[in-house]
C-alpha cells in the first residue's frame, strides 16, 4: 500500500475552484467576477505601460545578473516599499526606527509576520474580521496560533461597516492580542472605518494594548492616492504605536504572480532594529532562503526615479477611476431596473470589491443559470465589469433577486 494512501483530499480553494470552472465554461457570456484582479474594459488584464518598459529597460541592461539578493532582499526595493506606506517624511523613519524586509507578496509578509510574533513575541491570539479575505485564519492557524478570533465587522441588513460591534469585541481581546486590520479597501466589503472611528480605534488599541497588523494589499488602488490610503497606517505611527504592515505590489502594480512584498516593521526606538532585523532574517532563511528579484526591481525602479513613479501614480487613477465608473453604472443599471432593495452601498464602497448583499441561492442562479462567476459571500470583483456585459450582469442580478 502506498505511504500516501491515508492522505485526505482537502476542500477546494473557492476563488481558484471558480476561476477553473469559468476557464471550462464555454458559453458565450460568461463573466469571472471572482478573482481579484484587474480587467481593462475589454476584459483583459492589463500590464501598466511603465511596469512594461522598465522590465524590457532591467531584461536588456548588459551589467545584469541573476545572483543572490541578500536574505531580507533589494534594500532599494524595501526603502522605497516602506516609505511608500509610512510616508516620505515619516518620523520613524527619520529616527531610523522602521525598516522593511522583502517578502513573498502580501501573503508571504502576513506568514513571515505571524511566524516572528508567534515564535520571538510568543503571541498566541490573533483577530481578524468577519469577514476577511479567507486566507488570514489559515496563515495564522499554520504560524501555530492556537487562539484565532474573528470581530464583528459588517451589517448585513445595512449593508455598511457594523463599527459598534467592532468595537465592542476588540474590548473583550486580551492585551497582546495581535488584530489584523486592512489598511484601506477592506476586502471583501469595501468598507472601511472613517478617519474618526480609526482614531477611536487607536484610542482603543493604546488602552487595550493590541497590537496593530495593517495589512496593506490595495495602496493607491483603492483612491488613486497612495497617500490617502495610508492614512490610517500613519495615523497609528504618528501615535506612537509599535506595528507591523504587510505590503503587497500584486494589485497596484499588476504584478501578482512575480510575488513582490515588504513587511514594515515600526519600533518605538532605534535600539531593536539590529536584533529584530536578524531574526526576520532567520525566518525566511529557513523558510525560502532569499526571495525572487523581478518584481522588486520593477518596483523599486518605478518608485525610485520620479519621471516613472508620476506615470505609475496616472496608471493608478486610471484603475482606481474604471472601477468608481463601473461601480455607478451598476447601481444606475439595477435602480433603472427596479430591482428589489438599495443599491446604494455599491457606489459607497471602495477598492476592488463589492459586497453586494446577494445571498448563497441568489449567488448560484448567477453561477448556473447565467454563467456569472462569484464568491458565495456576494463578494464581486468590480474590475470584472465592462461596458460589453454590465448590461447582461445588471439584468442577471435582477433575475436572481426577482
Ligand atoms: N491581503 C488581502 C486583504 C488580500 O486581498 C490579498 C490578495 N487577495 C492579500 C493580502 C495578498 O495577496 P498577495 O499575496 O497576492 O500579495
């Protein structure tokens, strides 16, 4: 008998599952409104123009190699990613108490992340909300944190961020708890705390000791404005805290699959860099050895030389912007529909996503019926519309809300 015999299949990975089922429909209209990845409006994905030229500019550079990066990777890469989210003029980094490590994408600094506070910090209880982006309990829980919680985060009925009842179980966390927050674009409702109730939660973390984990996936894409979308990141710095963020340069660059990331790690004094730094080091060592260079050095190019960095910034409102239109073509659309119910939260919610509020059964009518591909939560990727099939979305919700 074969020693992997015992082995259980496990459950499928659902956007993934989704995004083989619609490679394998065949029918004309199909739409993929799960992944969440950019589409042009013609549906394709999209390489932003810089990002193509300075890889072409890096693959044709006569003086390049394919040696080692150094274990916590490209330091101009790194440099660029943390003053990115903490700000050119950050405090901590003047005072040299924040600096990045590269990372395997945003996942990649969530797991290097958890893995330093479990076994350096020995943080056990982590929370996240509900819902999060699915993978935040598993990256966890395989960290070895044996207290994972999850924060009341949305309304259901309202369809907007339930910040009362946040608060209220953040309260009942122990002090130490590690609570991961999204940065800007909370994924997957779209809808994140304003500037006030991000200072109520400050005021909250300080008095409670928790400890913040911004997880940073959506930077620039969300508004258009990386410096605006940081804003809840600097507040928290500005106030003193120690914390991480995990970066992630997969949506605002388009760079998914070459897994470009930056954990920042922000301490109250300079004295604990040297250490912290080594045992970051440590961990990916033993995990991965170094990470890969292609997108960090596409990154860091962009980020370092103004001319390109100014056409990323229009690369981002370009996305940033086809989103908003098809956020308001789609509420539009169902409102001129009559479909039951507001349609509201659509246009108010921001970043890649909307929680549209369709329930499971609605969910698989779109799937079987209309070939429509989504997350049973409701969740949709807005970059999955265009102009050729919003037309045919918009009637489909209809029919299943019906
Ligand atoms: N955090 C959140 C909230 C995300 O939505 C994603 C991407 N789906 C990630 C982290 C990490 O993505 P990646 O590893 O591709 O950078």
């Amino acid at each position: 008998m074969s020693i992997y015999a015992n082995v259980q299949k496990g459950p499928a990975i659902e956007v993934f599952a989704l995004t083989q089922a619609f490679k394998d429909d065949t029918h004309p209209n199909k739409v993929n409104l799960s992944v969440g990845a950019y589409r042009t409006d013609a549906g394709e994905p999209w390489v932003l123009p810089v990002v193509r030229r300075t890889e072409i500019s890096i693959a044709s550079d006569e003086k390049g190699n394919h040696e080692y990066l150094p274990v916590t990777g490209l330091d101009t890469f790194t440099n660029a990613a943390t003053q990115l989210v903490l700000g050119s003029d950050s405090p901590a980094i003047k005072a040299n108490r924040a600096f990045g490590v590269q990372t395997i994408s945003g996942t990649g600094a969530l797991r290097i992340a958890a893995d330093f506070l479990h076994t350096q910090l020995n943080r056990n209880v982590v929370y996240y909300s509900n819902p999060t982006w699915e993978n935040h309990h598993k990256i966890f829980a395989d960290s070895g944190f044996t207290s994972l919680h999850s924060y009341r985060y949305w309304d259901q009925s309202n369809r907007q961020l339930d910040f009362k009842n946040m608060v209220a179980d953040l309260e009942q966390a122990p002090p130490g708890a590690v609570i991961i927050l999204h940065a800007c674009a909370h994924n997957p409702t779209g809808s994140d705390p304003t500037h006030e109730q991000w200072k109520e939660l400050a005021e909250l973390f300080e008095r409670k000791k928790l400890f913040p984990l911004f997880d940073s996936a959506y930077q620039g894409f969300a508004s258009g404005d990386p410096d605006n979308d940081a804003w809840a990141v600097r507040y928290f710095v500005q106030k003193g805290f120690e914390l991480f963020v995990c970066q992630s340069f997969a949506k605002n660059f388009g760079l998914y699959c070459e897994r470009a990331g930056n954990l920042t790690v922000v301490q109250a004094d300079a004295s604990t860099k040297a250490a912290v730094h080594s045992q970051l080091t440590l961990l990916i060592r033993g995990q991965y050895s170094n990470p890969p260079a292609y997108g960090a050095r596409i990154v860091s190019k962009v980020l370092n030389t103004p001319e390109l960095r100014k056409e990323w910034m229009d690369s981002i409102q370009t996305m940033s912007s086809r989103i908003r239109q098809m956020r308001a073509a789609l509420r539009e659309k169902l409102v001129a529909l009559g479909t039951p119910g507001t349609w509201d939260h659509i246009v108010g919610q921001i970043g890649m996503f909307s929680y549209t509020g369709l329930n499971e059964s609605q969910v698989k009518v779109l799937i079987n019926d209309y070939h429509i591909y989504l997350l049973k939560t409701g969740r949709i990727n807005m970059c999955g519309l265009n102009t050729g099939n919003i037309d045919y979305v918009a009637k489909a919700i209809h029919a299943a809300v019906t």
